[in-house]
C-alpha cells in the first residue's frame, strides 16, 4: 500500500497537468472525438490491452497481473456541458460555449495515472484491472449501457466508481449502502388550445392558463400521491409560450424531470401525470402530447462492496471522515454496471479549505480542489490492490 502511495505523489503534477489539459479542451456527450483517442493513446504508452470506440465513444483499458485472478473495473466518465465558462483561470476551457462544469475533467486524470502506476506495480498483481472511460454521463440515454452491451464489463467481478464532489470539504469521503443516487426521468409535454385576440378571451383557449394550471397541481403529485416514506420530485424546468404581448398563445410546451428511488413510484408518476394532463386539458377543453422518457436507474450500492470501500478509505492518512450520506436526487448512469456486477460509487471530498463556499457542479465558475484527485486514486488503487489480494 505504501508503494501505491508514494508512486501516487510522485505522479500528482502530471495528474494535474492532464486534467487542466483535458480542462481546456472539453467535449459535449456524445460529441467526444479528440478526449477518447487522447486516453486510448495514454494506455496504449503504459502498454495496456485498448478497445476503442466501445458503445459509441468509449475506451476500455485492461491491465493483466503478473498472476492470474479476479478482474476489478474502475470506471471514468468524460464528457462535458454546453456552459460558458466564467472562471478566470489560465487553463480555461477554448471550446467556446463547452465547459468541464463536473469534475469530469478530474475524473480522467484521476484513472489515467492510477493506471500508470499500477502498471508499475504489475508484477505484484494477482488478477486484472479493466479501465472503463466512459462518454456521454450527462446526456441520457448515457455511454454506460451502451458500452455494458458492448461487453466492457465481461469476466469483470467487481466495479468501483466515485465523483469528486466540490460541495464536501476535501478530506471527507461520502458512502451509502443502497440507494445513493436517483432515477433520472424526463418528460415533454405539449398543450394545444386555441389561440385569440387578447381582448376577446371567450373565442379563444388559452394554453397558458391551462399550463399553468396543470404546473400547480402538478406539486400535488408528491405531497398527496406518494406515500411520505418514499423519496420523490417532479420539477417542470422548461415552460414556453412564445406570443406577441397582446394574443392569447394556443400552443405551451412543457419540459420537466422526475427523481425517484423505488420502481413502483417512479411508474405510478409517469401515470399519475398523464392522468392529471388529461384531466386539466379535458376540463379547460384543450388537447395535449404527452412523452415520457426513461432515464438513467437509480444507482444501488452494494452493502459489501460498500462496506469493503469506506474500510480502506478509513486507513488511508490523507481521509478525515467517511461518512454515510444522504441519497442524493442527482442521476448518474453509473446504475446500469450495479445492474450486471456487484460494486459501490462514492463521493470523494474536493471543497477547497480556503473557499467560504463552492460553486455547484453545472455552475459557470464550478472548479475543484485537485487534491481531491490524489485522494480518490489513492482509494479506487487501494480498494483495487486489497480486493485482488483478499480474493486471489
């Protein structure tokens, strides 16, 4: 352990230098050209088995151990966001309009070097580490199941993930068995009236109204037709109507998300909304279009490979606090490897101590401690090395 801990430091500066790199030069999902040949080109230096172009965009890395054994995968994302960048910082993004707003950035440099160093430690390895780099996390339907139906996860036993989280002071790592993180659904709807003169409302049915209407008591969906024990959201984030001031719009489109945990809710909601769509627009005499889109599942950690996880974490010096958090309602496709082999997704701590606060991932000025980057190899490398060791 100690030698994955010094080769770690001793490789920190080129951590950073890849990740302010790939900072400069951010990729929209599904999008990613240039990102996914600079990984396959850094594993195909260190020696490594590379596919390229798994699922769409992604690359697989597969590092063979000295002795044959068990096979772990630890998993990267690394595309970007369309967000203009607003940090005044020397390595700011050049792809105008597309910005690292998550730590994806991070993220890849983080597995790229833990790469490089255990295939330093080669020799010493009893089994396989496969190196999952994975586009298009942000956009659904996502890289991950496409890149699980190419076969990036077979012979693997075990899959490790994390997000560097600038909300959590650096040093503290967050766990949870179960559910960590949310379904991710999306929704559109459309609500077709009948336009008019903005003098003469009784010739015309107003879709804003009848949208606006519909928003309301779409609140009412949480509060009174979930039970109070299970976890949901629905939020309309997209509400347009484009009219001249005077008429009375005929047409409202509506965009939104539902977060859920547990199947059941997340299907009675789908439901319980076009029920309610269909209910307001009958009653207000308006038609509608109702689409309704599966997102990412929920992420479900297991409790061994959970537990497994926040034990090395405690040993490891530069680690404060491993805490049991919350479920976030954030998405993530990281669900769908859970789906084929056990594992565990953690957050790791990258709040700087000097900031007095952190700007939110998705946020123009979004920035992390790259510190955080050292802590979060030093885990995934550690966890790696002593589930090969415990099982080979």
């Amino acid at each position: 352990m100690n030698q994955l801990k010094t080769k770690l430091q001793e490789s920190f500066e080129e951590m950073v230098i890849i990740r302010r790199y790939l900072h400069e030069y951010p990729e929209l999902s599904h999008e990613e050209v240039h990102t996914p040949i600079y990984i396959a080109n850094f594993h195909r230096e260190l020696g490594l088995e590379v596919r390229e172009q798994v699922g769409g965009r992604g690359v697989v890395a597969t590092l063979r151990g000295a002795k044959p054994g068990k096979t772990v995968a630890l998993r990267a994302d690394f595309d970007g966001l369309a967000i203009n960048e607003l940090n005044d910082i020397p390595y700011k993004s050049k792809n105008d309009g597309i910005m690292h707003a998550c730590g994806h950035d991070g993220h890849t440099a983080t597995l790229l070097v833990l790469a490089k160093v255990l295939t330093e430690m080669q020799e010493e390895l009893v089994g396989n580490v496969v190196f999952i780099h994975q586009h298009a996390e942000e956009l659904a339907p996502g890289g991950a199941k496409a890149m699980i139906e190419d076969g990036c996860l077979e012979g693997v036993d075990v899959i490790y993930g994390t997000h560097l989280w600038a909300p959590t002071p650096l040093g503290d790592v967050l766990v949870r068995e179960g559910a960590i993180m949310a379904a991710a659904d999306r929704f559109e709807i459309t609500i077709q009236g009948k336009g008019g003169h903005g003098a003469e409302p009784q010739h015309s049915v107003d879709a804003i109204v009848i949208g606006s209407h519909f928003v309301t008591q779409l609140q009412t969906l949480v509060s009174r037709r979930i039970a109070p024990l299970y976890s949901a959201v629905v939020t309309v984030g997209h509400f347009e109507a484009i009219n001249p001031f005077n008429v009375i719009a005929d047409t409202v489109k509506l965009k939104g998300t539902v977060r859920t945990f547990d199947e059941n809710v997340r299907q009675q909601i789908k439901q319980e909304i076009e029920q309610l769509l269909q209910a307001t627009c009958t009653g207000m005499h308006a038609t509608y279009k109702y689409e309704y889109f599966d997102g990412y599942p929920p992420v479900i950690n297991h409790a061994e490979d959970t537990q497994f996880v926040a034990q090395v974490a405690e040993q490891i010096d530069v680690v404060k606090n491993v805490q049991k958090c919350p479920p976030f309602m954030i998405g993530e496709d990281f669900g769908y490897y859970m789906q084929h082999v056990p594992g565990t997704f953690f957050f790791t701590g990258a709040k700087d101590p000097c900031w007095d606060q952190a700007y939110p991932h998705h946020h123009g000025r979004f920035n992390f401690d790259e510190r955080a980057m050292l802590i979060a190899a030093q885990i995934l490398g550690e966890a790696t090395v002593a589930y090969l060791t415990k099982n080979n």
